[in-house]
C-alpha cells in the first residue's frame, strides 16, 4: 500500500524540498498551499482557516483513504521587536504559524488514531531553542510549536503516534533571498557581502539547503526512527550549539 504524506506550505523552498523528497521515497503526496505548484497533489488551502484545513483533510481522505505522514511547514516570518509589532501583524503571524499548525493536527489526530499510526513533523527553528534579536513574534512562534510537538507526542504515544519537530537554522530558500535583498535596500549593503556574513556566522561555515531539511524530515517520518518522539531535531550548521 503506497503511503501518504500530507505537507502544508510545500509550493517553495523547505516545502518544496520536503514535497520532492517524499515523491522520491515513492508516497503520494498533497500539497497545502495558497500557490500552486507541479510537484504533488496540490489543494489550494489557507492554513489560518480551520474551515478550509478540515475541508482539505476530508479531501486527502476521500482520495486516498489515509495519512501516513503530516508536515506543518507553512509559516511567514516578521523581522521586529515587540515594541514595532503591531497587533495586525502580531494576528496574522500567529494565525499561520500557530493556529495553522493547531488545525492541522485538530483534523488529521482522529484519522492517525484510528489507523494507529502516523507521524506527525512540524517545522520548528533554531529559535524553537534559542532567542534572537528583533524576532519577537516569530521567535514565540516557533517555540510553540516545539511545545506543540512534545506534549503531542506524549498525549498519542498510545496510539502509535509519534510527534517531533524539525529545527532548521539558516537556510537557503527564496526567502532568505528576499530578506537579504530588503536589508540591502535599506542598509545599502552589497549582497554578496551579506551572504557571506551570514554564512560566517554559521560554525560550519556556510548556510544549509533546503534538501538538508527534506532528507532530516524524511527520516524522522520513517521506520527506522520508529524510537524517536517529542525531540526537537536541530540542523543548523552548529549554531546553537555555541
């Protein structure tokens, strides 16, 4: 029986690697996301909308009858502290970050139950560990969701459940590109310059790819880490580690 991979957020960079990876180890997958793409089952969904994640979950199952495998990847970033957060953005980071995440696992838990299995991966980040500046709502985000992963896991051990995140540090997708080419703007900083910056910063020393991210996820959702629950899967080229 083929296997089935339901990732959120899997029309660019991590989530498309992760979309890629999966098809690769031979699952039918579905794509959550607001954009379309050619990789996967697409179903256009607004993961911030507990209406449209149910709606789209009843669709997987009506196509293909289980889910094996559920990746939150969907999320946006803010660059800011709590003093330049306002409550709109403050709303609608939280809406898709966390909330999604919320409904997501509200609509696919009951189907896992009853198969008695299933692995769930949210995408976390290195600051699901550690604080970094002007992040402020992107920073409690993230750390929700680590706490999302490990009471999960302990709450659906019985059921064969197993929860974890994945931690990602810098990597490079179209939206690290875009939050460099903004900081160029306004600083004046040549990008090249700025890329290297931030590959210094990195104990490894250079910044990860999001087919880094994809192998880590497809092996957290497999058999043969059957033992691994409630773990926050850190890959980040060393840096909370300093």
């Amino acid at each position: 029986m083929q296997k089935v991979c339901v990732v959120t957020g899997g029309s660019a960079g991590i989530g498309l690697a992760i979309v890629k990876r999966f098809i690769n180890d031979g699952y039918q997958v579905f794509n959550l996301d607001l954009h379309s793409s050619s990789e996967g089952e697409f179903i256009a969904c607004d993961v911030s909308s507990s209406e449209q994640v149910e709606a789209a979950i009843k669709q997987v199952m009506a196509q293909a009858g289980r889910i094996d495998v559920l990746v939150s990847n969907a999320g946006i970033h803010l660059s800011a502290n709590i003093e330049n957060t306002s409550e709109e953005q403050f709303a609608q980071l939280m809406s898709i970050n966390v909330n999604g995440a919320f409904y997501l696992l509200k609509a696919v838990l009951p189907v896992m139950r009853l198969q008695q299995s299933g692995s769930i991966i949210l995408l976390g980040s290195d600051q699901s560990l550690v604080g970094k500046t002007n992040s402020f709502a992107y920073n409690l985000s993230k750390s929700a969701l680590a706490s999302m992963a490990k009471t999960t896991a302990l709450d659906y051990a019985p059921y064969g459940i197993r929860a974890n995140a994945v931690c990602p540090g810098t990597i490079e997708t179209p939206l690290y590109h875009q939050a460099i080419d903004r900081y160029c703007r306004k600083s004046g900083a040549d990008k090249d310059s700025v890329h290297a910056e931030e590959a210094a910063l990195q104990p490894i020393g250079r910044v990860g790819q999001p087919e880094e991210v994809a192998a880590l996820v497809a092996f957290i959702a497999s058999d043969e880490a059957g033992f691994i629950t409630g773990s926050l899967q850190v890959i980040d080229g060393g840096y909370t580690a300093q």
